[in-house]
C-alpha cells in the first residue's frame, strides 16, 4: 500500500520493523530471566499485564460495551488457550536449548502455517511453498540434530511443540479477526491466555505438593518488558501498521525475525553457532524469506526485458 506520492509509507515500515525488531529480543529476555521465574507464572503475568492495560483502556474510553460481544468471547478462548500453551512451551524448551535455536525454530511456525491448512484441506501446496517448507525441515534438522536421530535436544523438541501450536494459532487468528471486533478479540485473548497459564501453574503446585514457586526480584523488569512491549505494544502495532502498509510488506519485514534475535543473543548472551547450526539457520532464513516474497514477484522479474 502506497501514499498519494506512490512512495511506501515511512512510520509504519519503522513502527513494524521496531516491533519485529523487540520480537526479536524477547528470545534473550525470555533466555535470560527463565532461571528465574516459573515458566507458568512468566506466562500468567505477561498476559495478566497485557490484560489489565487493555481493560484500563476500554474504560477509559468507554469502549467497554465491545467486550460484551460473545463471538470475540468465545473465539478468544480458543486464541487464548492456544497462545498460552506457546509461551509456556516456549520458555520450558528455552531452558533446555539456546536463544539461537528457540529464535530458528519458532520463526519456522510461518512456514507450517500452509502445511495447517492442507491438513484441514483448506489449501494445496504451490511449489513455491514446497520448496519453502522443504528448506525449512532441511535447515531444521541442520540446525537441531547433533549426531543421531536419537539426539534431537529436549529444549528443541518443545519449542518446536510450540512452533506447531504457533502455526494453529495463526490460522485461527486469521480467521477470527475478521469475523469480530479486534480490541475484545486479543483482550479476551490475553485474559483467558493469563487464566490458562495460572491454572497450570496451581495444578502442578497441587501435583507436587505446593513446592516454592520460582521468582527471583531481578525476574520483574524481564517480566515487564515482555508484558508491556513484547505482548501488548507489538499486536497494537503490528495490527496498525498492517492498515497502511500490506501484508507482503509486513511478511518480508518480520522475516527479519531470527536475525535480530542472533544478533542480540551474541550481543548479550554471547551464543555463537556452529558451522553446521550456522548453515542450517541460513536454510532456515532463505525458506522463510522465499515464502513471504509474492509469488507475483517472481512473474515480474522473469517477464523483465533484458
């Protein structure tokens, strides 16, 4: 989408890019506090603080009458059971993996998103998509596999749980938000996403008989940031950024992803890739990048006169 001068417009670009760009960071934060805050409990708090900002603002604008809207009620219960189940996944697998990998691996979900849907029997595989996918699995077990099929880490096995249920929540996510309103959609999504998260956590206290339950004072600025920037501020953005730029162009941006991670887990973490891991992200990243180019693209430069 282009402005009166057919130029693409310049805040949104920045603003996605910003969005992509703290996305990317989350992987270090979530890396760095997960010896310090139960999975479960860093969930339920993002959510909960993502919740109660979103309702603030629903009162304060007396907009609140949206929230009585039963379609956004029940579809953001499915969104929310889903969305909890990524993070608490995603931050059990970061503890038994690397930032790098966790970054990789659930950047893959977009690409699972077409496999989703030939499943459902919603859609074929183009080849362009083909090759995409088949350059993920390749990069994907470059990446993960050390020497044996039997040595896959524990840590990747889980996020790649997460990656699957990441992929789900996208397909229902595209589905829901143009049946209903957006604001109650991720509202409800967020609160029954904290509810979910919450009640695993009681469970598995009552199951090992009420153990201390893991939060650490240098956890709360993590938890912040994650709640406020990386669940709340990044979906506002991303959802007004995608009003005045296309979805092609917001694609291709947040296929930038993983390498912002890269770079701010060396930065901050100081993890480096092997060769063979180094070679399976590059695969990783070109599947990625291939599969949110538009197929259109590739008309244009093929028809191009020499």
């Amino acid at each position: 989408m282009k402005n009166a001068q057919g130029n693409m417009p310049t805040i949104p670009i920045l603003a996605i890019l910003g969005c992509c760009l703290i996305w990317g960071t989350t992987f270090t934060v979530v890396k760095d506090v997960s010896q310090s805050i139960d999975p479960f409990l860093l969930s339920g708090l993002r959510n909960l603080i993502a919740t109660l900002v979103l309702f603030a603002y629903f009162i304060s604008t007396k907009k609140w009458k949206n929230l009585l809207d039963k379609g956004s009620l029940k579809s953001g219960l499915v969104l929310g059971i889903l969305l909890g189940a990524i993070y608490i996944s995603q931050t059990i697998g970061i503890i038994f993996t690397s930032a790098n990998h966790s970054a990789f691996i659930t950047c893959s979900a977009v690409i699972m998103v077409p496999v989703i849907l030939f499943l459902f029997g919603w859609e074929k595989f183009n080849r362009k998509q083909t090759l995409s996918i088949t350059m993920v699995a390749v990069g994907l077990v470059l990446l993960t596999l050390k020497s044996g099929i039997s040595s896959f880490n524990l840590g990747d096995l889980i996020t790649l749980v997460a990656a699957v249920i990441c992929a789900i929540h996208i397909v229902f996510s595209g589905l829901y938000v143009r049946k209903y309103n957006f604001l109650s959609l991720i509202f409800y999504q967020f609160f029954f996403a904290g509810l979910v998260s919450f009640a695993g956590l009681f469970s598995k206290q009552a199951l090992y008989n009420f153990p201390p339950i893991l939060f650490e004072n240098d956890a709360i600025f993590n938890v912040l940031y994650l709640g406020l920037l990386g669940t709340l501020f990044c979906y506002f953005v991303t959802v007004w950024g995608q009003k005045h730029i296309s979805t092609t162009y917001v694609a291709l941006i947040f296929s930038l992803e993983p390498l912002f991670a890269s770079v701010t887990n060396y930065c901050i973490l100081n993890e480096v890739f092997t060769r063979k891991e180094f070679i399976g992200a590059v695969i990783i990243f070109g599947g990625i990048l291939l599969y949110s180019i538009p197929k259109k693209w590739f008309s244009v430069f093929r028809n191009k006169p020499s």
